[in-house]
C-alpha cells in the first residue's frame, strides 16, 4: 500500500519498498534520526510539514545520521530516477 507507515514508541520506520529502494527512517529519541537502506551517493532531503527544507546531504554509506527539533517530517531520499518519501514524528 503506497504511502504506509508504521509508528511505534521511539520509532518511526516506513515498511515498503518504493522503486526498488528499501529505505528506512528511524528516530532514536531526543531528535536523534538514522535513515537506514542508502547507498553511497543518494541525496536526502528533510522537509518541514509545511514544505520547508530544513535538512538534507548527500549519503556516504548506508546511513545518514541527523538531530532535529520535534515536529512531523518529509523525508526524501532520491537515488539516480527514484524518489522515496517518508513521514516521520520527532519527539
């Protein structure tokens, strides 16, 4: 089902497979974030729930690593033609 997440305490973490990246958000609490399933190279992008950038880079391995605020987050991760977009919640 496109679009699906799964929330659970200290965790946020999408469960399909999109374009063929298996690609997952993780919040590690305090605003800690580990986007798991990169590849050398992809270009993460953090956007704001009211479509604002605020974070972003370009991943060195398999996980990219980032501290943000509380709030509700687009997470977008492209890798050559493919784009995944993912919902998380910071607490």
């Amino acid at each position: 089902m496109e679009g699906r997440f799964t929330l659970s305490f200290h965790a946020v973490a999408d469960d399909e497979v999109y374009d063929g990246l298996k690609v997952r958000v993780f919040t590690l609490g305090r605003g800690q974030i580990v986007v798991t399933g990169l590849q050398e190279g992809d270009v993460v992008r953090v956007f704001t729930s009211a479509g604002v950038q605020q974070d972003g880079g370009i991943s060195s391995g398999a996980l990219f690593r980032l501290q943000l605020p509380r709030g509700l987050y687009v997470f977008q991760v492209v890798r050559d033609a493919s784009t995944v977009s993912l919902k998380a919640v910071v607490e």
